[in-house]
C-alpha cells in the first residue's frame, strides 16, 4: 500500500512500529521537516512535531507507545 501521496513534497526516513499498524516519517508538506504518523489502513496523517530544530531519523520504541527522533 502506499503511505505517501506523489504530491511534489519530500517523505523519507520511515519507521514501522513493532505492530505493523503505523509508519512514522519525516515530511516537509507543512513547509520544514517535521515527523509524521499515518496509520497503515488508512486516515490521515498526524504531524507529531511543529519543531524549528532539525528532525530525523524517527524510531519506534520497542513498546510501540513512544517514538524517538
């Protein structure tokens, strides 16, 4: 299935969680480089970070619960 619209912007750096269930992402669709969640069977994405500092390299902890970035 394919999480990332073909849009014009950037989706990199995916992360699955533990459960199969979300993927996590950096994406610059609001503008800067934040980190995203999209569930896998659908909805809308979540943009988890409204940050001024870089953000990347977004990693599920082993729970599932928590992302680290």
């Amino acid at each position: 299935m394919r999480l990332s619209p073909d849009d014009g912007n950037s989706y990199s750096e995916p992360a699955i969680s533990p459960d199969g269930g979300f993927v996590a992402y950096i994406s610059d669709r609001s503008g800067d480089d934040q980190l995203w969640l999209q569930q896998v069977g659908g909805g809308d994405p979540i943009q988890l970070t409204h940050s001024t500092e870089s953000v990347s390299f977004p990693s599920f902890f082993p729970d599932g619960r928590r992302i680290l970035y």
